[in-house]
C-alpha cells in the first residue's frame, strides 16, 4: 500500500495563529478507511499522531516529532428529520461556517448564533464551541469518532459528550478520539435567540429571520474581532472566569462596573476581556506577540512568534491579572 505520509510537513499555513510549525509527517484523512490505515502506519512507525482541523484554537510547537493529521473528510447532508426538528449530518473536515451557511440558506435555522467561528466541524464538539447565546450542545444529536484506545468506530450520544462550558470528553482525553462526523438537530419552528448584546436590537424588529440573525453575526464580529487572515490569532485567548459568589461580589465592590454573567449555583461568571483591559494590557507589545488593540481578550502574533513567545505573554498576563484581581485565568487554545 503506498503511504499517506508527507515529510517534513510545514504547519504554519494550517495555524491561524501563524506560529512557524513543522511535523515530521503530515497526512490528509478523506474517509474513515484512510483514518484507520494512518492509525496503521503510524503505530507501525512507532510514530505519535494528531489532528489538526483549521488550526484555529491551537498554538503549536515549532515541530513536532510524529504524524500531524489534517482532517478532510466532506459531505453535508439533511436527514429525515421529525415534526420537532430537523436533522442535519456533516463530514468532520467541512467548515464550520460553510455549514451554517449551507443551512441558513436551505431554510433551517438554529445554528446562526455560532456563524463565522473558524474551523471544522469536527472540532466543533471538542470544546462545544459558543458564541451570542447559543451553544454546539445546545443543537447537537450525535456524532461518530474513532476511539484510538479501543480501535473501533463510535457513536456518541450528548449524554456521552459530557458537554460543558468550552469542555467535552474530547477535550478531556487528548488524542483519544477523532470525531469523523457530526449530526445535528435543528428544532422546529424555529425561535430565534436574540438576548445576547449585539442581537438584542433586532428583537425589536417584525419578523426577524434566521438569515437576518446570521448577517448579523457575522458583521458584529467582523466588527469586533480582528480578522486572523490579516493579523494572526486564535480568537478568545482565556476562558471567561467562573468564580464563587462572594468573589466576584467584592470585584465589583472595588470595581463598579465590572461585567458578571450568570453561571452555575453558587458562582458566576466574569469577564476575561474586560480583567485584561483593566490590567492596562489591552495593545501590550511583548517581541513578535501582543494583545490585540481591537480586543483585549485575543492575543495577536503579527511578528509570527513561535509557541515559547505566546506562552511567555499569556504568563505575564495571568500574573497581572492575578496581581490586581486575585483571579486566575486559563487558557482556551490547546498548546501541542
Ligand atoms: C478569530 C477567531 C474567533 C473564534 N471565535 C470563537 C467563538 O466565538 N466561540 C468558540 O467557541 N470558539 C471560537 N474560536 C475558536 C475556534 O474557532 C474553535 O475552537 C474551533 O472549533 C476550532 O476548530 P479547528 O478545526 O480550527 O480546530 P483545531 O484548532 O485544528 O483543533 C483544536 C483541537 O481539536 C482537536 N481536533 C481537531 N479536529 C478534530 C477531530 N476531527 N476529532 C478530534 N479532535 C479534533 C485538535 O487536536 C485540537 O486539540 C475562535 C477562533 C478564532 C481564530
């Protein structure tokens, strides 16, 4: 059989952090059949292997010794659904946006909340991507990945997700799974989710669409967020922190003002752009890396610095953060 492998295979066009990145081998998956002859190949090697989707929430290692998998395999389908919903099927290596795009325009809204995250569909579920509102669990029926420990095929139900804020049993066990489809559903009739700021405004209008709900997304963020294609990034670099009650009760003490969410009994959730901004590090320069003038909570590496450099700043974030707030931030991008 010939082999899947790439030599000396260049990850920096594959980050959209632009971190100069190589692996000893790369490879393209196209359909399962692939996925399983490179799990061979790279076992028989004695190689290590991981995916890559559109490398939006990474910051890699300027190279790695094993085989990096880029995930390719396509096709998007709409199933029979049901009365109460539609359901909609969708190849790992599709895009993320593309795909709501593709069924925004078929009809079938719900997933224009999260129009124009980057990435694939597989990554989706890994860390239940969110954003205005809505939630990947918040629309997801099942999904198919290959467990690498017990070499099979399987389907994951939400229950078997075990989805939480940025979180999943994927997230939690890296390397373990690799997602090759995803199925989604699509409630009937569809209500739109408009409480979130920036939406609010068309709540207000008639008769709002989901179509409307998704042009306006994606130019509220276009507005907020610098672009990764002109000024690389991996978007939100720090989970919005979730801290007990009385914490975030004396922030607000000493700092009136300060933005707070709700969150699970007994805690609640605070802004880590707004703690960044208030630190005096929005548009801090730190050699090729920086955090964005545009959003405090995104790190930008417009001199293409390598993974040490970005991991250098978020420290020196975290302990200024730490230093003025008494609260740590965690970061949301997976270093590998
Ligand atoms: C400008 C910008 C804005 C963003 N906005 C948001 C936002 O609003 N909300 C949000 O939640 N996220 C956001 N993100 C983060 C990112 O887009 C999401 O996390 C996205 O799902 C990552 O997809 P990806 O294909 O790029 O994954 P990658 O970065 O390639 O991979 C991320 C992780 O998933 C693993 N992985 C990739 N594919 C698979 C697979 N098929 N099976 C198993 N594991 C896999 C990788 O090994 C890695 O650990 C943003 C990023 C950027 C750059």
């Amino acid at each position: 059989m010939t082999s899947l492998l790439i030599p000396d295979f260049d990850l920096g066009p594959h980050n959209t952090l632009a971190v100069p990145a190589r692996s000893r081998f790369g490879a393209v998956v196209t359909d399962k059949g692939v996925l399983e002859q490179l799990v061979a190949e790279a076992e028989e090697r004695g190689l290590p292997l991981r995916m890559l989707g559109g490398g939006s929430n990474v910051v890699l290692s300027s190279q790695f010794e094993g085989v990096t998998a880029l995930m390719g395999i396509k096709g998007i389908s709409v199933l029979d659904g049901t009365a109460e919903a539609a359901l909609v099927e969708a190849g790992a290596g599709e895009t993320w946006h593309d795909l709501v795009a593709q069924t925004v325009r078929q009809g079938l809204g719900g997933l224009e909340n999260l129009a124009a995250i980057p990435g694939t569909v597989g990554a989706a579920p890994v860390q239940n991507i969110g954003a205005y509102g809505v939630e990947l669990a918040d629309r997801f029926e099942q999904l198919e990945a290959y467990d690498h420990e017990k070499r099979m095929f399987r389907v994951f139900s939400r229950e078997d997700c075990r989805f939480a804020y940025r979180d999943s049993v994927f997230k939690a066990h890296p390397g373990r799974f690799t997602v090759v489809s995803v199925r989604l559903r699509l409630p009937r009739p569809w209500v739109p989710v408009l409480n979130y700021a920036g939406l609010s405004t068309l709540g207000a209008e008639r008769e709002v669409s989901a179509e409307r709900v998704f042009e306006t997304v994606v130019a509220v963020r276009a507005s907020k967020l610098p672009d990764w294609r002109t000024l690389p990034n991996a978007g939100s670099f720090f989970h919005n922190p979730v801290v007990p009650v009385a914490v975030a009760d004396a922030l607000i003490a000493r700092h009136p003002g300060a933005p707070r969410y709700p969150a699970a009994e007994g805690f609640a959730k605070l802004s880590a752009g707004w703690l960044i901004e208030r630190a005096g590090l929005k548009g801090h320069r730190q050699g090729p890396v920086g955090v964005s003038e545009q959003h405090a909570l995104v790190l930008v590496n417009p001199g293409h610095g390598t993974q040490e450099d970005v991991a250098a700043l978020a420290r020196h974030i975290q302990a200024k953060v730490e230093a003025e707030f008494g609260v740590r931030l965690t970061p949301e991008p997976i270093f590998m």
